[in-house]
C-alpha cells in the first residue's frame, strides 16, 4: 500500500490570513447628524456647545470615524471642530463611515507588516472569511509581497491561484 503524503505540509507554504489585519484596534463611529438642528440643520451656535458639552474622554485609545448619516450639506469646518475635540483622546481619526474605518485600519495594519518571515517564501493569501475584509487591501497586500516573496497565490492550499513568481 502506497503511504499517503500532506503535499501541502510538505510544501513549505507560508498561510497569510487577511483577517488578521482586522487587528485589535477598538473602533468608534461618531454621527454629527445628533448635533444638527432638527437633524437637518447646522447652526454654529447650538453645534459649538454641543461639542463642548460632549463627553469626549469616551473615545481615548480608539480608532474613531465621523460622518453624517443625513443626506443635508454640513460644511467641511464641522468635521474639523470634531476632530479638534477628538485629538487629545482618539490613536486615529478618518472622515467617513464605519466601513472608510475599516479600510484604514486595514491600510495601517498591512502597513506594519514585517516581511522578514516572507522573505523568498511562497506565501498563500487566504481570504475566504466571515471577517469584512476591504477589497483594496488585497492590492496593498499584494503591492507590499511581490518583489520580496518567492511566489504568491491566493485561495485555499488545495485549490489556488497564482498571482507572482520570482525568475
């Protein structure tokens, strides 16, 4: 009887999950919409002593989004008087929507990666996950590996598909 072998064990294969660039950031999202007149209106005024009544200590050592979820015109300087008041608190703050959050935590935790362990490896992308992971991170993923990596695929082990190999 012939011995059966795990060719992918045996492959030397470097599993590099984009979940794990979800990372451990605690994330925030503030609406400004709360601090309209009516939710529709800005007045500068009633907004100014919003923000200086709001309790900004509740954001320290978060990743914060601020957006509004009303479809009213709110002038850019209000974004910048939230983000004033977030600084001294906040590791990061992004103009957008959760989701503009998690592309940028993405963005900073792809960024950090240390790419010693991938040096002339070969190296799978594994991104089948319930995990919301943005589609541009697999570009920048891509754009970080390539160049420094033996080959790059994407997919499963078992069923891949080539993206790069070194000459």
């Amino acid at each position: 009887m012939k011995e059966i072998r795990n060719r992918v064990a045996e492959s030397n294969l470097v599993t590099l999950e984009m979940k794990s660039f979800r990372g451990k950031q605690v994330r925030e999202s503030i609406d400004i919409s709360k601090w309209l007149y009516n939710e529709m209106v800005l007045k500068e005024k009633l907004f100014r002593e919003y923000l200086e009544n709001h309790k900004w200590e509740e954001y320290e050592n978060k990743f914060v989004a601020i957006h509004c979820s009303h479809d009213v015109i709110v002038p850019i300087w209000a974004y910048m008087l939230v983000t004033k008041y977030l600084k001294p608190y906040t590791n990061h703050i992004v103009f957008g929507d959760q989701k503009s959050l998690e592309n940028k935590i993405f963005e900073i935790n792809i960024e950090a990666l240390d790419l010693k362990p991938f040096k002339d490896k070969r190296v799978l992308i594994k991104g089948c996950t319930d995990t919301y992971i943005p589609e541009k991170s697999y570009v920048q993923i891509s754009n970080k590996l390539i160049g420094v990596v033996k080959s790059l695929m994407f997919g499963e082990a078992c069923s891949n598909v080539p993206i790069y190999k070194s000459n």
